[in-house]
C-alpha cells in the first residue's frame, strides 16, 4: 500500500510529499494471521505538524487496480482485533493528538462553600490565637527570653485552632453519603464524592438536559403528515387498511405480469403529475420511513439453543418475538417499529441489502447503493436503494425542518405543520425522496467515488456532489415522534421551584420543541409570559433584542445557542443579570461546550451555588463545571452518571436528595464545625484564667492524656452524635420546600452565628475556672479535678442544648462519654493532681466522693450552663424560626 500526506502549512510551500514506511515486525503465530505493525512518517523537515490526514489506499492484488479513499470506514480503532488476513496501516494519530484524549478535560477539585467559610473562621482563630499569646507576653512584662514564653504561649493556647475539626467533618460527610445510598425512598442513588453532600443545601440554580433528563427518552409515534390528511395514534388502523389492501394490489400485479421479461416502470417519472391517491401516498411514505434508517434488527437465540445462532438467523421465520432493533439513535428505532406495527416489517439487513416484510408475508429485497450518515451538521441522512422486483432506484432522505425545507419541491405546509407538531411537543422528521434513472445514478456514482478520492477538501468535494442529487425531491410526509416526561417532573420542578431554585434547562432540541416540554413539564407556567429571544446575528440586533427582553417583567426567556454565543459576546454582564431575573431560562440548541460555558459564567457573575444534572456524555462538561453535578443512568450510557458527584436513577429523587438530605447535612455540618470550634475555645479560655492568676506564667493546666482525652473519648461521641440531628422530619421538608429558602442566606454557619459561640465559650471558660477558684480556695490543690469535672459535664450538656431531635444513639452517646471520665478518674488519677513533683498532689478518692465536692462542681456546671438554657427558651418563645412554627 501506498500512501501521500500533504499539506499546507510549511513555509508557504504546497505539496510537500511524505514517505510513510510501514514494518511487519514479527509474526504472532498464536494468533493466526496478526502481525504487529510499526510505522514511521518519515519527512523532509524534522519537526514536522500534520494537522489533517487524507490520503488514497491502492489495492494491488485486485485487477483491475481499485481505488479507495482512505476514511472513517476503513479504519480500524484502538483496541481493534484482526480475526483474519494481514493489515497494512498507517498509525494517523495518537496519544494526546486522538480527538478522545482532545475532548477530555481534567475535571477540577471540588471544594464545598461551607468547608469555605470553615476555612475562613480557622484564620480567624489563628489571628485570636497570636493575638492571645501576644497579650499575655505583654501583660508578663517581656520579662527574661520573653520570645520563649510567646512560643510557650502558643502552644498552651493551641486548642483554639480546631485540628479534630477536618477529622470530624469528613468523618460526618462519609456518614451523610451512606445515609443517601440506604435511604429506600431514592433507590440507586450512589454517592461518588465524599467531600460535597452539604452543597445540595445550598443550591440556587439548577442546570437540567431535557432529552433523558426530564423526558424518558423513549419514543412514541404519535403523527404522520401527508400535506392533506393527518394521521394520529386513534388512526393508525387506517394506515394499517391502506398498507394491506395497496400490498395486495402490487402482488397481485406482479403475479399477473410474470410472464413479462422486462420489470414495469412506474408510469409518473414520465407521464404529467397526477394528484395520487392518499393509499398509495400512505404506501410510499411507510415505505420510506421503513427503508430510510441505520437500523438492524437482531434476533436472539432462543432459550435452550447454544452455540446455534447463525443456524437460528438463517433458517428462522422472522418471529416477532425474538427479534429487536439496533440503532444509534432511539428515534429511528420508533420509526421502524411504527413501520412493522402497520404491516411493514423490517426482517433483515447487513451492508449491502435490507428485506422488508409485507403484510401478505412476502419478501421484498432492497440493495443498498449508497447510505450517507446523519452527521450534526447536515441534520439529515439519505440512503439509495435499488428494488430487486423492479429494478428501480430511489434516492431517500429524512431530516430536520430547517435542512429540508430548502430541498424538497414547493409546499405550503412544511413549516406550518411543523410548527404545530413542535408546539405539541413532538420530535419532527421530513421524509423525500427521489426516483434515479440507472444513467442518472451511475453518473453520480463516478462523480461521488471520484470526490472521495480527491486529497485537497475531500469533505467539501463529496458533500457538493451528495448536494447536487438533493435537489426536487417529492416531499412524502411529515413525521411526529414524542418523547415521553419522566415520571413525577411536575411535581419535582413544582418543588424547586418553590424551593427558591432557579431552573434552566439546556438542550439540543430545537426551540419550539423545547419550549413546547418547558411548558408540558411545568417549568414555565401556563399563565407566565415567554419572551422568545429572536435569532442574532450582530452586535446591533443583540442590543434591540436585549433593550426588548429588558422591558417585560417576571417573564420566563427561550433563547438559542447561537444567539446565545453572539449576547455573551457584545453583552456579556448584561445578559446575564436580566436572565438571572427570569423565573425559568430555556436554552435551545446548545453543544456540550456552551452548556459548561453558562454554568461558568452563572457561578462567576452570581456567586451562588450550581447544580447540573444531564444523563448523557454530552453534560459531562456541565456537570463536571458545576459546584454538584448530579448524574442520571439513562438509556443514553452511563458516563454522566460516573462523572458526576451524585448519581440518581430518576429526576423524580433530585427533591428528596436537596430538601431531605442536603438540608440535613449543611445544617449538621454546621452545627458540628461550631460546635468543635467551641470545643477548643473554652478549654483555652480556662487555660489563660489560669495562666493569669498564676502571675502570667506559661504552665500548663491540664496535662499530657487529659489533653488527648478531652477531644477523643470524653466529648468526641455526643459532638459526633450531632450527625444524626435534624431540626425537622423528611415529610415536612418535603412538603413546605419553602424552607429550603433559608439554607441558601447560609445563616446556619456565619460570622455572626461564630461570634456567638465565642461569646458562649469564653463566659462558660471564665466561670468554670473562677468557680473553682471561689468555691475550691482551701482545696485548691485539687484544681484539675475540679475543673475538668465540670468543664466534661458542661460539654454533655452543650451537646443536648444543641440537639434539636433526640435520637437514641446519642443518648448512648452522653452516657458512654460520661462512664468513660468516672472510670479514667479511678484509673488515671496522677494526671489529675498539678506539677505531683513539686506539689506532690496526687487525687484523692476520698475527697471527690464527697458532698461538698459533687455540690460545688454541679453548682459551678449550672452557672456556666443555665443561662444559656434560659436564652434559647426566651429566643425560642419570641423569635421562633421557621421550621419550629411548622412543628408546633
């Protein structure tokens, strides 16, 4: 094999030649006929970029020699095993430069708002912890290596900064992800992060597909068009009548005419146009429809038989039992199903032929002569068979409105049925065709080979040529396929919406027909205007447009990508702050690109927090752009639901998982990052009372394991326990999802809320360790006893101040932290008496067993606790929040 790489780009120089050298390395015998190929592009300059690879392979062993262009359809993949017969290749790209690797994006580390402003509060403790250290230095006098006492300092106060805090909350987050995989009301969920659950408290807008997404994609035929007579679902019998009686005629006319050597011409290609009948239109669009398609019907073996399927695809009766439909697109599988339920049955087909079955159970055979793909760009595909019976060839098309308006002959109801079809909610398909003369085709035939093996514009050249046949074809009629809603979007959007959530929703339908299901799924309500954003093409029609949308209130806005792309363009800041005011935004015909594009720009020009949920490879973009992706397996594969951070297996579950779940672990989190921030504060509090009294001297109060002890085994099971606090139950946040609203001001974790606890931390701090100084004076060599007594008794009680619904494990949880401090004073007495070398105070059972002791350490615990209690009633009483209003 020979082949030429040319190209355009090297020093204005044009046709640069490249010799590609291609070595057999070695035979594998145990795999046959495989060899292992090396090739090499070897080329007159050393650093040389090839951007575009075209090229002719010449197979010499055939005579004559036959030419063909070297494409997508003779190329064999990574991975690809050759069964039989040798390969000679050319490698074209690879690593880094295979459009796969060029897709693919690093999808960047999410990081959650509250562990944000946990971060925040941290610096500020840091900033609290230098500060404290520098006044205590000060206050001493810097007296003597003072610097030394500033270190001291800063170890002695370095409980402020809470390390147990990153501990507790990843240890809270893993529980809050089981507890969304265990929870029977969404089955399937599977949580694939562990560092976001409390972002789905805190969403704002909402990113949704449509295809898969809100809709089942599963469709259903629904209309069938012919100009002058519309079909529905409650006339499809008809169409079955017409199908039968008009393949009853054919058979009958061709059993007559079998002693006829020449097959009969259809008589219109030559005669002046006749207006047909609607039977015989009805038979050429089902046949159409049956004809044009990528689909193969595959039949299964049946249950018993092993080892026996090519046998069973050969000699079997075409049962309708065991057979199904393979196809790229979901759509062309309805066509071809709608087909077979009206008598036209799809029964076979491999590469070079299809046969249809008739009602009467006849066979027809079809060769396939030529089939080009439906690609993005054209949005359309045709095929050209020939009729094994009659010998004629048809040239058949289908496709989008907009690419066949132009290509079929004059009508006056293309565009109007569409539009009434679009505004039903249906997926629409224009079905042509085109009767070839055999003189006609062959022409075709040579320029359409001749085009593919042009080297220079070679898409171009055959495109022009597949053009130069798309011309007067007859319109045969007008197809409507809709795609079914998911089960209980209504609702769920009905929910977020009230939830204070902003949804959008981003498809590559077209924008009538995404209008159509905003409205159908109660995204955009009936009553609510919709400003429809007219294409744009320049800056000045973007500024009209946009003075017009700028006008009109509270209005739900349907606009397209391009003239999406062309707003962001001019008018970037603009647009989006009067599409953010919407209480719905519909964007039609976007790629994968554009739609990770809008969530950027929402979480850039907002701040707020974005969820996008798709489930196909198309929205991995979005959702891994997105502060929480959600992923749904659908039909459409599984790689959005593996990209994602959460995966669902219905759009129906995103209202539980964001009003139950997602309210539950922002709020506990909160709660549990105050409450170790807390934690910290009082035990340094205690810790510089104590340093002060004692003149400002750098020693310690609590010793070695006393330190560990108190954020491990004495507090660590109630603190953890509030993980399993909820301030109100699954069904009344799902039924007033209006409080979901609040999470999103993220007042539970704040400046404010943080001040508070420092506030509390520093009263209690004070009075535990002054309590024991007033009520302990004669013993006060038993400080440590005292103090850390009560400091762990009013740690319990904080703990079930701030539970808001008590669970049994957490009163487990207060009595084994309480069982686990009685047992350690027995057992670890030595480290309750201070400096034992120099004081020689070791803990007295006698003295702790007293009543004075139990009175005063209870005394000092409910000073330190009981005002709080008193507050929070009082708080309670008079300002309520608003889910207590909803519980009462």
């Amino acid at each position: 094999g020979s082949c030429f790489i040319r190209t355009d780009q090297l020093d204005g120089e044009t046709d640069w030649k490249l010799k590609v050298a291609v070595s057999c390395t070695q035979r594998l015998p145990a795999l046959g006929d495989l060899f292992s190929i090396n090739a090499y592009v070897y080329a007159q300059k050393p650093q040389l970029d090839i951007h575009s690879f075209e090229g002719t392979f010449t197979r010499e062993d055939s005579d004559p020699a036959v030419h063909e262009s070297l494409s997508i359809e003779n190329t064999l993949w990574a991975s690809t095993v050759v069964a039989s017969g040798t390969v000679i290749g050319v490698v074209i790209y690879t690593g880094k430069e295979t459009r796969s690797v060029m897709n693919t994006s690093n999808p960047k580390n999410k990081v959650g708002l509250l562990d944000l402003e946990l971060n925040q509060l941290t610096k500020a403790l840091f900033l609290a912890l230098v500060a404290l250290s520098v006044v205590m230095v000060t206050l001493q006098g810097f007296v003597g290596p003072w610097y030394r006492n500033l270190f001291r300092f800063l170890l002695l106060f370095s409980y402020i900064i809470p390390i147990s805090l990153r501990v507790n909350l990843d240890m809270g987050k893993a529980a809050y992800g089981w507890m969304i995989m265990k929870d029977d009301n969404i089955p399937g969920t599977v949580v694939r992060t562990s560092t976001i659950p409390e972002e789905l408290g805190r969403l704002v807008y909402l990113l949704t597909d449509k295809t898969g997404t809100l809709t089942q994609n599963e469709m259903i035929f629904k209309r069938l068009h012919l100009g002058t007579v519309s079909y529905g679902t409650d006339t499809m019998d008809e169409i079955q009548s017409h199908i039968i009686s008009s393949y009853s005629q054919v058979h009958s006319q061709n059993t007559g005419n079998s002693t006829s050597s020449t097959p009969s011409r259809k008589p219109q290609s030559s005669a002046p146009k006749v207006r047909k009948s609607v039977s015989s239109r009805i038979h050429e669009a089902v046949k159409a429809i049956a004809l044009c398609h990528n689909v193969t019907p595959v039949y299964e073996s049946r249950a018993g038989v092993s080892g026996e399927t090519e046998y069973a695809e050969v000699d079997q009766d075409f049962s309708d039992e065991n057979r199904t439909y393979q196809a790229s697109s979901p759509d062309e599988v309805t066509l071809v199903q709608w087909t077979e339920s009206v008598g036209l049955t799809l029964v076979s087909r491999d590469l070079t032929s299809m046969q249809l079955k008739t009602p009467g159970g006849h066979i027809l055979t079809y060769y396939i002569l030529q089939i080009f793909p439906f690609t993005s760009e054209s949005k359309r595909m045709g095929i050209i068979v020939r009729d094994e019976s009659s010998g004629e060839i048809t040239f058949y098309m289908k496709g989008a409105d907009v690419a066949m308006s132009t290509i079929v002959q004059y009508n006056d109801w293309l565009e109007e049925e569409c539009g009434n079809m679009a505004r039903e909610g249906l997926r629409t398909l224009v079905v042509a065709k085109k009767s070839l003369t055999e003189e006609q085709y062959q022409d075709f035939e040579s320029r359409y080979n001749q085009a593919k093996l042009s080297i220079h514009d070679r898409n171009l050249k055959v495109a022009a040529v597949v053009e130069s046949l798309e011309r007067e074809m007859e319109l045969l009629c007008l197809t409507g396929v809709e795609d079914q809603l998911q089960a209980d979007v209504r609702p769920t959007l009905e929910m977020l919406r009230n939830a204070g959530i902003k949804i959008w929703m981003l498809t590559g339908d077209k924008l009538e027909t995404a209008t159509c299901i905003a409205k159908s799924s109660h995204l955009v309500s009936r009553t609510q205007d919709i400003h429809i954003f007219r294409p744009v093409t320049t800056r000045g029609e973007a500024h009209l447009e946009l003075n017009a949308f700028r006008r009109k209130h509270d209005c739900a806005l349907v606009i397209s990508g391009d003239s999406l792309e062309v707003c962001l363009k001019y008018y970037e800041h603009e647009f989006v702050e009067l599409a953010c005011q919407c209480p719905a935004v519909v964007c039609c015909r976007c790629s994968p690109t554009q739609k990770a594009h809008i969530v950027k720009l929402l979480q850039h020009h907002t701040g707020k927090r974005t969820c996008a949920i798709g489930d196909g490879g198309n929205d991995v973009s979005m959702i891994q752009a997105a502060d929480c992706g959600i992923g749904i397996e659908g039909k459409e594969g599984k790689q959005a639901s593996l990209a994602a951070d959460f995966s669902i297996t219905q759009f129906k579950h995103i209202g539980r998982l964001l009003m139950v779940h997602g309210r539950n672990s922002y709020k506990r989190s909160a709660a549990l990052g105050q409450f170790v921030m807390h934690r910290g504060l009082i035990i340094s509090t205690m810790q510089a009372v104590f340093s002060s009294v004692f003149y400002f001297a750098s020693v310690p109060l609590y010793q070695g394991f006393l330190m560990v002890g108190y954020a491990t085994i004495y507090t660590m099971f109630p603190v953890f326990s509030l993980v399993l606090d909820q301030d109100v139950k699954p069904e009344m946040a799902l039924l007033y999802p209006e409080l979901y609203k609040d999470l999103t001001k993220g007042r539970s974790l704040s400046f404010k809320t943080f001040l508070i606890w420092v506030l509390i931390s520093i009263y209690q701090g004070g009075i535990l360790m002054y309590g024991a100084l007033l009520l302990f004076e004669s013993e006060f060599v038993h400080v440590v006893a005292i103090s850390f007594t009560a400091l762990i008794f009013t740690e319990l009680l904080m703990v079930a101040l701030t539970i808001r619904t008590w669970h049994w494990l957490m009163v487990v949880a207060e009595f084994l932290s309480l069982g686990c401090y009685v047992a350690s004073l027995a057992f670890l007495n030595e480290y309750f008496g201070i400096g034992r070398v120099s004081f020689g105070a070791f803990l007295d059972v006698a003295f702790i067993t007293t009543v004075t002791f139990l009175w005063k350490v209870s005394a000092i615990t409910v000073v330190s606790c009981l005002p709080l209690y008193i507050l929070k009633y009082l708080k309670r009483k008079f300002s309520p929040p608003s889910y207590s209003k909803l519980t009462s």
